[in-house]
C-alpha cells in the first residue's frame, strides 16, 4: 500500500513538472521573442529563466489547489461558500506567484532598469497586470481538475456496476444450477425407486453408482458457469447410461458432434436437462420406447445444438413459455450468459418428432 501510494504521488509530480514546465517555457519564450521584435537591448538569458522560474509558485501550489477543489466541489447548495474558498485560494497563491516574481525582478533586474526595481515597486507594477491571467490559470486548473475527476467517477461506477452485475449473474446462475440439481437428482431416485420394486436390484444398484459418479463431477465443477463441450458430453453419456438402465432396449439414443466442436463453451449442464426432457415427453410414454439423437454443429459462426426425439408431439407453447425447472431453466440461464446472441427453439419435425435447437456464440478454447 505505501509503495503503491508513494508511486502515486511520484507520477503526480512527474506530470505537475511537466505541464507547469511546458507553460513556463512557453510564456518565456514568448516574452523573449517578443522583446527581441522590439530590438530591446536586455539580457536576453537572464529574462528567460527569470519568466521561466517565476511559475514555480503555481506548481508547488498545484497539489494544494487539487485539494481544495476536491474538498470544495461546485454545488448549487454550496456555491457562495465554495466561491469564497476558491476566491481565497486564488488570491493567495496569485500573491505568492506575484511575491516571488517581484523577488526575482529585485535581485536579478531582468529589464535591465537603471535603477533596479525595489520589491514593493514590482509587485505594485506587475500584480495588476498579471491578475487576470492568473485568474484564467485558475479557472482552467478547476476546470481540468472537475472534469478529470467526474471521468475517474463514471469509469469507477462503471467498473462497481460492471462486477455487481457480475456478482449477480454468478448468483442468479448458482442458484439455478442449484435448482437443475435436486430436480435431477429427485427423478434418477424415482427411477431407482422403480427398479427396486421390479426387483431389479442389479440394475438399481448399478444406477446408483452412476448416480454418485455423476454428481462428484458435477460438484466438481459447480462452480463453473460454463465449462467446455467436451466434459458436458461427458456428463450428459453418463446420464445416458443411467436410463439405459432403466428404458434398456426401449431407448436408443446417439450423439453425433464433431471433434472440432469439443472445445466449444457451452453452459454448465446444458444437454442433461435437454435429453430429460426428451425422454420423458418422447420415450417414457411409449411401450415402445423410441429415438434420441443428439447433434451439433458450426453454422454462420454459431454453435449450433440439437437435441430430437421422435416420440408424440408436445404442447410445443407450453413447453416453450414455462419458467420451471428444465428448458424454462435453461432459457434463464442462456439469457444470462449470452443475452440475445443465444436462442433456444423448441419445435415439430416433419418426420413428426420434436427438436430443441440450442444457438450459443462459438467460442472454441
């Protein structure tokens, strides 16, 4: 903290140094070169540094004059107050500036006078003269110092607005992953539950060592918002062979995405929630069971999903505008991560199936 304060300060310095130095050198050469057009025969050295050193008052003062600026911000509550403070400021440093000129005028004679110039002499001369542009210095230092000041502020809002939103999403997405989870979790238990009283105790068992592999990854990475396509194939194989268990041979199902597309960043349990759905509305009602397929793709730049099944029509508008667990879940999500550049349709097939299509930006890692 202090090396980061003192760094500070040494760059504010830096640029005080600078810009008062700039103004110096400007303001003496001007003078110079205007005495020069005027073929005055004056020790043309000793005015330059003279003119250039009589700003180091307004340097000095610069730090001084940041505070007061920042302490006394214009407002219209305050204004004849925050008036009187800066006047004060103003006619202070001006005599300090005006001070050590007429110092330097005294010792050095820089226009070469007759007879030197006493103190009380130039100051009388040359503090009238210099008063207004002194007050348009002022006034541009105020001026450089708000405006400065107000953008650190916005940026600095900015910035606090941008992570609270942050903060918020993550939020927003940890509490709907917590929601996919029990909700997963309680229809693989009824599963269980179904096999059991079937007597299928192998199979119960076999899908609760499943169960448990599944969710130890999924805790794993239950602080990840998204993670890459790969490791949500990986979930989303071991969720199928958990219902292989159960469906057997009355479900089939297929995933088909190339290899390219394995890096792709795509929501955390993003397809699990898809193919529940699928098999619960296309395979479970069935005696015959049927057809999940799940596909992927790059189209126009897009990550393309796809998830079928050619089971019975659903209520393609129910499906589409609950706000429940599932695909109401997963729209919530896709719009926090993603906003309008992702999509999720929900649709018939002219084969007489139904397919969720997934549209994320492509972003392969």
């Amino acid at each position: 903290m202090t090396t980061s304060l003192h760094s500070q300060s040494s760059t504010r310095w830096l640029w005080i140094t600078a810009i008062w130095s700039a103004v110096g050198l400007c303001d003496a050469s001007q003078t110079v070169l205007f005495m020069h057009a005027l073929d005055a025969h004056l020790s043309r050295p000793t005015m330059f540094v003279c003119e250039l050193v009589s700003w180091l008052p307004w340097a000095l003062a610069t730090p001084f004059i940041i505070r007061v600026a920042r302490r006394h911000p214009l407002s219209r509550d305050t204004f004849l107050w925050t008036f009187g403070v800066h006047l004060a400021t103003f006619v202070a440093v001006s005599l300090a500036a005006e001070t050590w000129f007429a110092t330097l005028q005294m010792l050095y004679n820089p226009w070469n006078y007759a007879q030197p110039p006493t103190f009380g002499g130039a100051l009388r001369t040359s503090f009238p003269y210099q008063m207004p542009f002194f007050l348009f210095v002022y006034s541009l230092m105020l001026v450089v110092i708000y405006v400065l000041d107000s953008r650190d502020r916005m940026a600095r809002q900015m910035a606090e607005t941008a992570r609270l939103k942050q903060e918020l999403s993550g939020a927003q997405l940890a509490a709907l992953r917590r929601q996919m989870e029990p909700h997963f979790i309680y229809n693989t238990l009824n599963s269980i539950a179904g096999l059991v009283r079937d007597r299928s105790n192998d199979a119960a068992v076999n899908m609760l060592v499943g169960l448990s592999e599944f969710m130890r990854r999924a805790t794993e990475d239950s602080h990840r918002a998204e993670v890459n396509l790969a490791e949500e194939v990986e979930y989303l194989q071991r969720y199928l062979d958990i219902q292989k268990m159960r469906f057997g041979d009355r479900l089939h199902a297929s995933v088909d995405i190339p290899a390219g597309l394995m890096g792709a960043q795509v929501p955390n349990l993003l397809l699990q929630p898809l193919v529940e759905n699928a098999i619960k509305h296309g395979i479970a009602k069935r005696v015959a069971g049927g057809v999940v397929r799940i596909s992927g793709a790059s189209e126009g730049g897009k990550l393309c999903l796809r998830v079928y099944n050619d089971g019975p029509s659903v209520p393609i508008d129910l499906q589409a505008t609950r706000t429940g667990v599932g695909i109401g879940n997963l729209r919530t999500r896709l719009q926090i991560l993603h906003g309008s550049e992702s999509d999720l349709q929900l649709m018939r097939t002219d084969t007489g199936g139904v397919e969720v299509v997934v549209i994320l930006p492509l972003r392969v890692v």
